[in-house]
C-alpha cells in the first residue's frame, strides 16, 4: 500500500487515483494539456502504458491518449521518472506506434500522433464507437456461429494487409462499431491464451502464425463466451469448448487450424480463409436472391443498367448481374469508399484517404484532395460534389478529374448529402439539420432546424418531394410529423417515382405505398447498410458484405401489413 500525498488514505500501489479524496496517483490529473492541443479528462486504465480519455481542442473530438508509463515508474507533478533499464523498452514502445501511424484501413484503428513531453511518450488514438468483444459477449453471451462467421470473413481483409502488424487479435482488441469491426493495434492482451506455444519457449509474438494462434482464439471465445484453454493446457489434453451445435463447418476448420501446436499447420497469411470460391447465391424468399459479392461489409451500391456496381469495406468495387453472376471486380481505392456514382465519363468513387478515382472500363485515373473525404455525390451532368473531413464541400468536374472550387459549409458535422435534380444539393448534420446548398453560387442556406431530431443519415427525392431520414423516423420536407417510425435506425431512403418509399433499418427492408400502408419486404440474416432501386429492382448491401436483390413492389400490391406510418 502507498499513502495519498493529499490526504494521507491508503491506497493500492497501481491506483490511478485516491479511493478516498480521487486526488490523481500514478495519472496526471483532469485537465492536464499535452502538445499545446489536448486536454486530460479521466484516467482509464492501467496496463503495459496508462491510458486517459482526453479532448482534441482543435478539432473539438474525443481522443484516446496512451502513456509510456511501465512498471517502476514515478510521477513528480507531471514529469515522469522512468526506471533506469526503460530506455530500450521506450523506444520499442515509440517505434511501434509509429508503425501504426498511417492511411487508415477498414478493420483497423491507427495512431494519429505520437510526441515525446514530459520525460515520457504519448500516442493519440481516434475513439472508437463501439465496445469490445470481450465487453458484448459479458453482456449478451455467446455469439451465435453465423456471426461469427461474419467477424472472421470482416477481420480478415484488415489482417491479409497488416499481418505481423496486427499484433495479437483478442476479444480485447476487437472493437464492435456501427460500420464493423475494428482492430485496436494498442490493446493490451489480458489473458495467455491467446498466445501462441511458441511463446512458451521463448520465441517472440511478432509472427503471422502467432497472429493466427491468437484469431483462432478470440473466434472460440465468441462461440462459447468464455477464455479458450491456454497453451500449456492444451499440451495438457485440456481441450477447446465444444463448438455449438450447427457452427459451419469451414469456420470450425479454420478455427482448428488457427489453433494449431506447431506454427506451420496454421493458414497462411495469403489465405486465411482458404481458397476463393465464386458467388454464392440462395433464394431466401420467393423471386429474392442473396448474393455473397464481398468479404466485408457493403458500403455503396448502385444499378446501371442489368449490372449491380458495390463498393466494399475490403476496398474493393464488384459489377454483378441482377442473375448473380460476378462480373469484374476494380481495385484502386486507398480507403474506405465514401461514395459511387456512374458519370458519363465512366464509373466515380471516393476514399476515406482523400482519393476520387475514375475507372473508364479497366482504365483506372486518380486524384488527391487536400483533405480527407467523408461522402460524395453526383451533381449536374459531368460532375461530383465531396465533403471533406474539415467539413468543406468541394465541387470536381470529372472529365478530367480536377477540383473546381471548395466553400465552407459551416460548424457542423455532416452526415449525409444528395443531390437533387435541379442542381441543387441537400446535406444533413449531426445535431438534425437539413440544409440547401448551390454550389455554383457558393452559398448554404438552412431549409430546416434541428428541433430536437437525430443524426441526419439519409436522403430521397422522387423530383418532387425531398424525404430524410432521423434516427427511427422517415420524415418528408413540409410536413412536421413523421411519414413512419421503425424499430431500429434507418440506415437508407429511396422514392420510387409512384412515391413508394422503400426503406432499410436493421435486418429489414419495407416499402410504404401511397396510402400510408408500410409493409416488410425482406428480412435479412445482417445488418443493411445501403439501398438503391429502378423500375425493376430494389438491391440492398448488408454487413456481411451480400447483395440482397428484390423484385420492386407494384403499387397494387397486396402483400399483408405489419405497421402503418403516423
């Protein structure tokens, strides 16, 4: 036990701060500023560094902050004391978050900054929205086997691109956000068995194979809710939790193969989930098709003419048949995309890194903006509008890809544009606002304000009418009461041309006719996270990267209702 220099109270000698007064111990305190830009809110935690919740006052966001803090340590106001045989070990620490610095990934969380203050070492990391694997199944108990599935085939194209840099995939470093998993380079491991064997003999966790023992693992635990046996218990003929029953098959053998003694029985980092195999694609329902089209989950997604065009988190863009045949796939993003659009010119997308790219059939040209994107949609004829992550929209002509001007678009967070067809463009924010801008004269004006709404995320037009979405609801511009509220979070709009509004929230896809009726489409097994639709077709794109296809509703339909809107 030490002593609180404040009040003198006893306290354990890893407290970060006083059980009786909270006078910060082994933390620096609440309020703390680092590099002239961050400000300390709470300690959270101890492990191999301290980690602190703290606020970027430039960019007014929610950071995480990690201290090279190991054990041995002293604090003398804010300066640390490290122990003297440290000095290697801070440089490995510091080398290390380096190499996490960098281009994002889907899957993967970087470090922003690293920066020496203090006597010590400190990382910046972004803050996920989410909780961790671990944190879900204490909560809500074991997943089931397809979910399951779904993590491994979202996991794995993050892990094919880091390999060894991933560092050791554990319930603890598996953060569950809206947009997917992501892997959490900084986490500490907390338990040995999701280390590998040869760890045992002395050997370093710096290797795919030991990436791989540690995947197997962490895909146990979510099937049985609980820490696999370690290595020396296994040794021991202590063996795994016993699948559940009706776990597929391929995810039990590449689970046993992850977890294989000697590290050559592991997969190969090339070939996590073994060899590629072509679309699968089920009738799920009558005359509806489900398309396996990616390995992660499906971003954007549009229809040209009999070919589906989906843009994917595993930075991949595939053309499909309505039938289900895969067609071609285009690679060139840097990022995660942001936005898909065919212009005359050829096919247009845009990356989370700053990126647009323009494909004219295999013929791939790309420019960098000075900022990066966090949407983009089609404007005019010839041309697409991005807004940027410092919240400016910038205007590009697309032939040649060129940027044409850039305006301001004001404080607030926006989360979702569209254009309309008069060359006009709406965007939605944060705090539930609705605004009008024209790029051509430069100029945003407020259409609607927030009065209490959610997070704008979708748009619809039908020509005539403008239709949003807010949290659970469907509202329609001019009319103050919600069209309809759902279950769950509308995630995408469309507006067929007999006003039919097809919507997608959670698992679910309905349509609500003229008269108000709303009626469930299509149930899927994964969240649905975008939604286009034609004449013929409405294809939606779910988490676990598949094209749901269903036949558009007539206006006569007769199909049963499940709720009417309000």
């Amino acid at each position: 036990m030490t002593n609180c220099p404040e009040c003198r109270a006893p306290a354990p000698p890893d407290a970060l701060q006083c059980p009786t007064c909270h006078a910060p111990l082994l933390a620096l305190p609440s309020g703390t500023r680092l590099y002239q830009q961050y400000r300390i809110d709470r300690a959270l935690r101890r492990d191999q560094n301290l980690r602190y919740l703290a606020t970027d006052e430039r960019q007014g966001q929610t950071v995480l902050i990690d201290e090279f803090f190991p054990a041995g340590s002293r604090r003398l106001g804010n300066l640390v004391i490290l122990p003297s045989n440290s000095a290697g070990a801070r440089d490995a620490w510091a080398q290390q978050a380096a190499t996490w610095q960098g281009p994002e990934l889907p899957g993967r969380r970087t470090v922003q900054l690293t920066f020496e203050q203090h006597g010590t070492t400190y990382a910046v990391l972004s803050l996920p929205d989410g909780t961790t694997l671990r944190s879900d199944v204490q909560r809500r108990g074991r997943w089931i086997p397809g979910d399951v599935q779904t993590l491994l085939e979202q996991l794995q194209p993050v892990l094919s691109v880091l390999g060894p840099a991933a560092g050791l995939v554990t319930p603890d470093s598996v953060t569950l956000t809206p947009d997917g998993p992501m892997l959490d380079l900084t986490a500490t491991p907390t338990s040995p068995a999701y280390q590998a064997p040869e760890h045992l003999r002395g050997e370093t966790l710096d290797t795919w194979a030991a990436v791989a023992y540690s995947l197997g693992a962490t895909l146990s635990f979510a099937l049985s809710g609980q820490d696999p046996p370690g290595p020396a218990q296994l040794a021991l003929g202590i063996p795994l939790p016993t699948p559940p029953v009706g776990t597929p098959d391929t995810l039990v053998r590449i689970m046993t193969a992850c977890l294989a003694p000697v590290p050559a029985g592991r997969p190969a980092q090339s070939n996590l989930l073994g060899a590629p195999t072509g679309p699968v694609v089920t009738t799920s329902r009558s005359a509806v098709k489900v398309v396996r089209a990616h390995g992660s989950w499906v971003t954007h997604v549009l229809l040209h003419g009999s070919q589906i065009i989906s843009a994917g988190a595993d930075l991949s863009i595939r053309v499909t048949s309505v039938g289900g045949e895969a067609l071609q796939r285009l690679d060139g993003l840097r990022g995660q995309p942001t936005g898909l659009t065919m212009r005359p010119e050829g096919l247009v997308a845009a990356d989370t890194a700053g990126w647009l790219h323009l494909w004219r059939g295999h013929q791939l040209s790309s420019v960098q903006g000075s900022e990066r994107t966090t949407h983009m949609t089609a404007y005019g004829d010839d041309q697409v509008l991005t807004v940027t992550s410092g919240m400016n929209l910038t205007l590009w002509n697309t032939s040649p890809m060129r940027p044409l001007g850039a305006q301001r678009a004001g404080d607030q967070v926006i989360t979702a544009v569209q254009a309309l067809t008069n060359r006009m463009i709406v965007v939605g924010t944060a705090r539930g606002e609705v605004m009008v801008v024209h790029p051509d004269q430069g100029t945003v004006t407020p259409l609607l304000p927030p009065e209490r709404r959610d997070a704008i995320r979708a748009f619809a037009t039908d020509g005539r009418d403008v239709y949003f979405a807010s949290g659970h609801a469907v509202l329609k511009v001019g009319q103050p009461q919600p069209m309809l509220t759902l279950d769950a979070p509308v995630s995408a709009l469309q507006v067929l041309p007999d006003s039919q509004v097809i919507v997608a929230a959670g698992r679910h896809i309905f349509v609500r006719d003229q008269a108000g009726t709303v009626t469930e489409l299509y149930a899927a097994q994964h969240e649905i996270h975008c939604l286009t639709t034609t004449a013929d077709w409405i294809v939606a794109g779910t988490q676990a990267g598949e094209l749901i296809l269903c036949p558009t509703p007539t206006t006569d339909s007769n199909s049963p209702s499940i709720l009417h809107g309000q």
